[in-house]
C-alpha cells in the first residue's frame, strides 16, 4: 500500500488548499479513505472519511468548511479545506488499508 498526500503549503487564514491522495492498493473503491492530521505538540485527530458509496464523516472543527471526496476510477482521495484558521496548522495525512502516508504540511498564518 502506498499513499502519497500532496497540496500543502502556507496560506494565510481565510485561504483555500485542495489537498490530494494518490493511493495505490487492492480494492480501493471498497475501502474507507480518511483524513487525519496532527498539530505540533498535539494528538492525532481525525479530520473526515469516505466510504466507497461517498458516505462522509467530519471533525465538528471542520464541519462547513472543509470537504473530503474520491474519485474511485484514479484512485484518489482529496480535501477541500476552506475558511482556513490558524488552529488548522497541521501535518495531514492521507489514511488507508489501516496505512498513513507520509503526510504534508499545511501552514496557516494570521
């Protein structure tokens, strides 16, 4: 299995990212993808997951503004993060087959 996560970056708060998942495993379009990210000094958290029917799960924290969807013939898995806040600083990682990638870095400044 591997998950390679890209998008991230520096925006300032209010900003958009688009983050994106290439995954590469068995059977995606049966597996539950999610996102989970982790703030310095901070416990992982999971920010939202999807079913392969696009049944979809989100963190109160980002309820409204953030949004998680695949396209199951790509294999990929992305999340639209809008109305970004400083409270969203984190590594995210793309999460799969009960493996995580290797994260990336989404900054956002006040």
């Amino acid at each position: 299995v591997q998950l390679q996560a890209s998008g991230g970056g520096l925006v300032q708060a209010g900003g958009s990212l688009r983050l994106s998942c290439a995954a590469s495993g068995s059977n995606f379009r049966l597996n539950v993808m999610a996102w989970h990210r982790q703030a310095p000094g901070k416990q992982r958290e999971l920010v939202a997951d999807i079913t392969g029917g696009d049944h979809t799960n989100y963190a109160d924290s980002v309820k409204g503004r953030f949004t998680i969807s695949r396209d199951n013939a790509k294999n990929m898995v992305y999340l639209q993060m809008n109305s970004l806040k400083p409270e969203d600083t984190a590594v995210y990682y793309c999460v799969g087959w009960g493996h995580w990638g290797q994260g990336t870095l989404v900054t956002v400044s006040s």
